[in-house]
C-alpha cells in the first residue's frame, strides 16, 4: 500500500509531466517517479492510478480505445498521462504521439523537475532574458507589459514544433509595434533564438538546440 506521502508525490509527478511533456505513457511516468524516489511497485502504481479522481485536474488518462473505433479496451500499463488541450481534439493528441516518436525524454533532477507543478514556470533562458530586455526598452511598454509580454510569447512558442508566426501575432496583439523594419528584424532574431531554447512538448521537454546537439532534429 502506498503511503499519504507516496500518493501526494505522484500526483506532483503527474502535474509535472502534464506540463512538461503535454504527453507521457503511463509507464515512463513510473520509470521517472521510480528514478528520483524510493521505488514503487508496478501493482501500487497502477492501483492507484485507476483509483485516482481525475476530474478537478487539468489532465487525464486515455487510452487509444477512446480514440479509434473497434479498437480492443486498453489496459492500464499501455494508457497515457495528457494535458487537458490535447484530450479535446484527438487529432492533436496523434500529432503530439508521432512528434513525440522516439524521442528521449528530458527529465531534470527531481527538485527542478517538481519546479514544473506549476503551470506557469518555465526556464528563464538567457535567450528569454534578451528578449525581455528588448521590449523593455521600447518606449511605450511599461516594464510590466514588457515582461507580461515576454512571458505570453515563450507560451506561444512552448507548445508546437513551428510556432514562430503565433509568436509574432501574441506580441502583436498584445501591443508590440511591428510596423519599424529595424524592430521588426530585432524582435524576429529574438524569438527565433527563443523558439530554439524553450522546452517543448513536441520535442518531449527537450529544446530544439538539444535535440540538434543530439542529432535527433
């Protein structure tokens, strides 16, 4: 049986794999729980897997019975830990599965992987702290709207492989001023020197520089 604490704990790993890789097999989920803690057997994890109430998180578990028709029931070891957003259209989820293919997940030490509980944090890269600093100092952002906008950005381009273009429209609605060819150049180097140090689902927690490092990308 597993202990309170054992229980809590999981439920942590299960927030921040949620956050951190969109996507996850139940089972890697286990192998990082079981990396970074004392072990778990496959028969308490699982028990409580399916015993655990899903329904006030902002994530869940699926399995391909729920996607395709005829499809034979699912057991538990071969579900899916997902995010919320891809469980509303299954098409996303597949492409988010076949992005993901073969990709070696990145998995911090424990105490900056549980950092990803929270659905609002995120790496402060250098590459994020130039862009930062780039909007503000445009003249007509306050140092708030600059870095509201600044983080807006790193979520717009966190999620998909190619998402320089929602990039530029967030700043854009959010008021950044395009219309100047120099900025326009500036503020383009920087989100792309972003685009290739923020972790991304796609990319399972990985950055797009690691995986060319890695030969993968």
């Amino acid at each position: 049986m597993l202990t309170e604490e054992t229980k809590n704990l999981l439920v942590n790993y299960f927030e921040a794999c949620s956050h951190l890789y969109g996507i996850i097999p139940l089972r890697s989920v286990l192998k990082i729980y079981n990396s970074q803690n004392e072990p778990i057997t496959a028969e308490d994890f699982y028990d409580f897997v399916e015993n655990f109430n899903f329904d006030d998180k902002f994530y869940g578990i699926i399995g391909h019975d729920e996607i395709f028709e005829d499809e034979e029931e699912t057991p538990i070891t071969n579900k899916t830990l997902a995010a919320d957003y891809l469980l509303e259209d299954f098409d996303d989820y597949l492409d988010m599965e076949d992005s993901q293919f073969r990709i070696p997940y990145y998995v911090p030490p424990k105490e900056k992987f549980l950092k990803y509980t929270d659905d609002f944090y995120f790496e402060k890269t250098l590459e994020y702290i130039e862009l930062r600093a780039f909007l503000r100092d445009l003249p007509y952002l306050s140092k708030q709207r600059a870095d509201d906008i600044a983080e807006d950005v790193v979520g717009s381009v966190a999620f998909g492989e190619d998402e320089i273009e929602f990039g530029i429209s967030e700043a854009i609605r959010m008021g950044v001023d395009l219309e100047d060819d120099k900025v326009r150049k500036e503020f383009l180097r920087l989100l792309l020197n972003l685009d290739k140090n923020v972790r991304k689902h796609v990319y399972c927690g990985h950055t797009k520089k690691e995986l060319l490092d890695m030969g993968i990308y």
